[in-house]
C-alpha cells in the first residue's frame, strides 16, 4: 500500500514538473534574447541574460540588414521560382546552419542539414542552477560570433564552446535561429536513421515544416545509408557554403555525385562543386567577384571559372558577403540549374513498400 502511494505521488510530482516546464518554443525565445512569458520569465531579470538579450539583439539586427534582407531580394530578383519552392533542402556541410538554408529557400517542406558537429542537448532551464545557466549563455554566444558576423562557422571555436556546459551541440543554436526568424517550434525528437541527429517540426505563416539534422560523416565515394535516405526525399534544392573546397577531390566523391544527380538548382560559393564536374545539361550561372584565395585554399584556384568572369563580367557584387570573403565587394555566388534529372541506377532507386491486406 506505502509503495503505491509514493508511486502515484511520484507520477504527480513529475507530471507537474512536465506541465510546469517551459515549452520548446519559450525555450527558443530564451535563448535568442528575445521576450518569453511563463516559467522562464523571471529567469530573463538576471542582468547576464538581459546582457546575453542585448548582445544578441544587436547581431541580429546587423545581420538582417547585411545578409537577411539583401539575398532574401537577390532570390526573389534571381530565382523566385526556387524561392518560394516547398521541394527539400539539402545543405551538406553546414553544421548548425539552418539561417541560410531559410533565407535562400524559405517555403521548403523539409531542410536535410549535415555536418560532424554533436546534435547536443537543451534541458529545462529552469532547472540548471544560475551561474552555470550565465555561462552556457556565453558559450552560446561564442559559439554563433562568427556566423552572426561574417556569413560562416569557424568550427574549432564552435566545437569548443558548445563542448561546455549543459546547453551544448547544435540543438541550442538551431532554437536561436528558428526563433530569430520567426518560426514556432512544435516538436523536437532525437533520430538514429539514417544517422545520429534531430528532427525538429516548426511551423510559420505557411504549413508546418521539418528541419533534420544528422551528425555524419560526408567523406568517401560510395552509396551510404545517409545519401540514400536523400535521395528518396529528392530531387531537391542544394546549398553550398564554406565548404572548405572538400568536394575538389575524390574524398568527397559520394556526396558530390550525389548533388549533382539529385538536385534542381545548387547554390553555392566557389568551395562547393568544382566548375568543371558541371556536365551537359547544368547552366551555371556566375555573379559577384571571383576574388583568388590565399594561404590553404590558394591550390583550389580554378581557372575555368576566373576566365568566365574575365570574358564576361558579371555584375559586379552582389550587394552581400558570401563565402569566404566578408566584404560584400568580394562576395561570389553561383547559381546552377538544370531542366532534367537522369535516371538513378536501379539500385538507388527510392524502395516501394507494400502493403498486405
């Protein structure tokens, strides 16, 4: 009879905790630095958060007016259609990114975001005690200094900030920019297939939406798990950005043939698909400036895409940093498309189930 009743006080007492716990999208909003109501309010009088919320405020603000606003109307000018396209995103090699594959491609029904960094945690915070609440809000804000600024993550200092503390992994970052741009976060699980990650459903003015990030490794030639779960979700939108110039050699051959033979357009600066495994069939069209790299991407220098912008200059900038460059001037984009998509090989072929009656 006594264990009974220190069970059902102890589903009570849980089940209270459960109701009395900030929702996923409170959560969010805490952490960007934006306004929250309920049991996370008085949580935003510590001065750290409204530090944090200040902070905060004053990157977003800066990036709307430098990266949001600008390629969200270079889109609409250039390529409305994929614009406002609902086909999946695939943004290899993005880490936590999920703002630029909005900004680019806001309408899609599905973003598919891939990258080594952990997927992390984000637990109740009204349960992580103050200083080490203050603490993780800074090694957030660490960790998204040099996307908010330029247009790019350095990985080593990301990895190191979102290594500390209870809020760590992509989870927290991806909140702050579904919040930022004003999404609602509805559900968010953990997955295991096709790889280790999180599936987030969020909703905005449209139908709901589902952001995936998985935690994988992109290197090698063949057809993984992770490239086939792709390809049945496609033929889709692609999206490029800072990518260490991976895919100018074999190692990255499965992810690069992959994109080319199951995507629609592909977006991207200079470090993504090389020009020249661009077949018969892709119109690649160049914008910006082709501005030479230095240091460790200087070997990745292409010639056949320097003469394009030396035959015939495109306009001169894009009116945005993108890339590499953090100067607007500087900035480099290309923008590939095709018209038909070759048959996959049967054994890529996408699997019908059937169903028994």
């Amino acid at each position: 009879m006594i264990y009974r009743v220190l069970t059902a006080l102890l589903l009570l007492s849980t089940s209270a905790l459960a109701q009395n716990g900030p929702s996923l999208d409170e959560t969010a909003h805490f952490l960007a630095g934006m306004p929250v109501t309920g049991v996370l309010e008085p949580l935003t009088h510590d001065p750290a958060w409204q530090e944090h919320a200040q902070a905060m405020n004053e990157a977003w603000t800066r990036k709307e007016r430098q990266q949001v606003w600008p390629i969200r109307q270079w889109m609409q000018a250039n390529a409305p259609q994929y614009h406002r396209s609902n086909d999946t995103v695939f943004y290899m090699f993005s880490g936590p990114d999920f703002l630029y594959a909005s900004i680019f491609f806001p309408l899609s029904s599905n973003y598919v975001l891939a990258g080594l960094e952990p997927t992390g945690n984000v637990p109740n915070l009204t349960q992580v005690p103050p200083e080490i609440l203050r603490a993780d809000l800074i090694s957030l804000r660490n960790s998204m200094n040099s996307i908010l600024r330029f247009q790019y993550f350095i990985t080593k200092e990301m990895r190191a900030d979102l290594g500390r503390g209870n809020v760590g992994g992509t989870l927290p970052i991806l909140y702050v920019f579904l919040a930022r741009l004003g999404y609602t976060i509805v559900d968010v699980t953990h997955v295991t297939t096709p790889a280790e990650g999180a599936k987030i459903i969020f909703s905005g003015a449209e139908q709901p939406q589902t952001l995936y990030y998985f935690k994988t490794d992109l290197a090698g030639g063949g057809n993984n798990a992770f490239l086939r779960w792709c390809a049945a979700r496609g033929p889709g939108l692609s999206l490029l950005k800072a990518a260490s110039f991976l895919m100018h050699g074999d190692g990255f051959a499965g992810v690069r043939n992959f994109l080319l033979q199951n995507s629609r357009v592909i977006i991207q600066d200079d470090s993504g698909i090389p020009l020249r495994a661009f077949s018969k069939g892709w119109k690649v069209n160049c914008y910006g400036r082709y501005v030479p790299h230095h240091e460790e991407f200087e070997k990745y220098h292409q010639a056949d895409l320097a003469a394009i912008y030396a035959q015939n200059p495109p306009p001169p900038t894009l009116g945005f940093a993108f890339g590499y460059h953090w100067q607007k001037e500087d900035g480099l984009l290309m923008l590939a498309t095709r018209e038909a998509l070759p048959a996959l090989p049967a054994e890529e072929q996408p699997q019908k189930v059937r169903v028994r009656k």
